[in-house]
C-alpha cells in the first residue's frame, strides 16, 4: 500500500497532527520542528509524543518527517549562524527521541559563495558534531532545486556531504520531486535514468524519503515554487510513474503542494487511486 501523507501545522501538538493525518486519509505526515525563522521549541509534553506513536502503531503509519527550520545554514559565513544552526539541529534530534526511530529531514544550506566544496564540509563538520551513536533518528538531507548558492543542487553534492560524515549509518536522504526536476533531473522521460544516476552516485539504500510535489517551473529551472499535483511542469502521468516506481513505491512520500486541508485529502485519494 501506498504510504503517502502531507506537511501539517504543529501548532495542536503530535496527537492532534496524527489524528488529523488519519482523517486525511494519510498514514506518515510531516511537521516543522519549530517556526521558520527556527526560535525557540514548545517544549515536549511526553504523553502527547507518547499517544502519537501509538496511534501510528495502531493505524501502521511509515516513518513520519521533522523538518528542520529552512532558515538554518550550517554552512553559512558567519561562525555565529553556523553555531546557532548547529545548536538547533542538535536540540531537535533530543526532542526527536521523545519519537524515537522517524525521520529529521533538513536543507543541507546555501554556501554563500563560499563554493560547494566549502559548504558540504562545513555541513559535514557540523553533523560529525551533532549525530550520536545512541540516536533513533535518521537525519535525512533534502535534494535541492539548485537556487542561488543552495548545497544539494544535485546527487554528486549530497554524496560530498555523506562521503564525510563519520555516523554514516544515521544519514540519509529525501528527494523532492519538485526540487530535483527544477535541478534538472528528467523525472518526466526517464525517470529510471535517474533513479540510475541517484544509485549510482548515492546509492537507493541511502533513499528513505520522497516529498511529492509537483512544480510550477519546467525542468532545469531552479526556481524551487511547488505546484499542485498534476497542476504543473511535471504533470500526472510521470507523478503516476513515481509512486509506483519499484524503487519508491515502499517509501514514505509526503506533499508539500500549495494546499489546504480538503485538497490535501483529494490528492491523497487521487495518488492512492493512482497507486494501484
Ligand atoms: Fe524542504
Ligand atoms: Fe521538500
Ligand atoms: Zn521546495
């Protein structure tokens, strides 16, 4: 069965997301960790995360996503913005044990011409300080669309950063179908020429996520504007192609399409129809 969910607010705690997931149709959700601009967390009523997870037992759900603040850079020029990400990312994955064994997605960051090499080092220096053997959660690096000097604009990027992680075995990574057709990638004719090019450079095993989006640009424009699906540049058929993939039809896959929550529920009904 198609595991498929969206991102939802947080705002009513872990219980209520879960609940709300159900009610979605959805079995795997995702949620940001705290507000963008990455402040200060809510702190962490056990009962709550407790209820999640046995409502996700009990109703079989796939690994849900924590999103890490998008506003946080761990490979950033200033040594005070590498710290603060740093020291977030790494109170999020204590927060994460309280639901032990999901996923802790993040943009890798933007090098601010400092060059790719620079940035995928400085993320690696930062995740070689974070990870710890005694951690539950994966932490998985986000495909990116390649805008301005985004790290992760294609798989040869993610693999520099995972290539110099010592915790290798706690790594792993999301892609976003609306990032890597704006990176270029063609998701639309040859899908499995990608999905070739991810083993080959990353390796399918390292895949543990996909977000599910259509986009409102054709390929190769690294713009990063996700779209409804079916609604955009990729389109339905190769989103079809996707989800059935025999390399991704087990993965979580998660909407982040411009939606509210009745059209989430229509295209989580419309991708289970398309699943089978
Ligand atoms: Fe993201
Ligand atoms: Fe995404
Ligand atoms: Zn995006």
């Amino acid at each position: 069965m198609l595991h498929i969910g969206c991102h939802l607010s947080s705002s009513k705690g872990f219980l209520a997301m879960g609940r709300q997931a159900l009610e979605l149709g959805a079995d795997t959700f995702q949620f940001f960790t705290r507000n963008p601009r990455g402040s200060k967390a809510k702190d962490i009523d056990p009962a709550d995360t407790q209820a999640l997870m046995h409502l996700m037992a009990e109703h079989h759900f796939a690994p849900i996503i924590a999103h890490a603040p998008y506003t946080l850079n761990l490979c950033g020029k200033e040594g005070e913005n590498r710290a603060f990400a740093r020291e977030t990312m790494a109170d999020d994955l204590r927060r994460m044990e309280y639901l032990p064994g999901q996923y802790y997605n993040f943009h890798p960051g933007s090098h601010v011409g400092q060059g790719a090499e620079a940035g995928a080092a400085y993320i690696a220096e930062a995740l070689n300080q974070i990870l710890c053997p005694e951690q539950t959660t994966t932490v998985l690096l986000e495909t990116m669309a390649g805008k301005g000097t985004e790290v992760g604009r294609n798989f040869q990027e993610i693999r520099e950063i995972l290539d110099q992680v010592t915790l290798s075995d706690k790594m792993g990574v999301c892609l976003d179908t609306c990032h890597v057709s704006d990176a270029g990638y063609d998701l639309i004719n040859d899908l499995d020429g990608v999905l070739a090019e991810f083993d080959r450079v990353i390796g399918l095993d390292k895949l543990k996520a996909i977000h599910l989006n259509d986009s409102k640009n054709p390929r190769g424009s690294h713009k990063d504007r996700h779209e409804c699906i079916g609604s955009g540049c990729i389109g339905l058929e190769a989103i079809t192609r996707i989800i059935r993939h025999p390399a991704l039809r087990d993965l979580p896959f998660c909407l982040e399409t411009p939606n509210d929550l009745p059209g989430y529920a229509q295209e989580v009904e419309l991708l289970r129809k398309l699943a089978e």
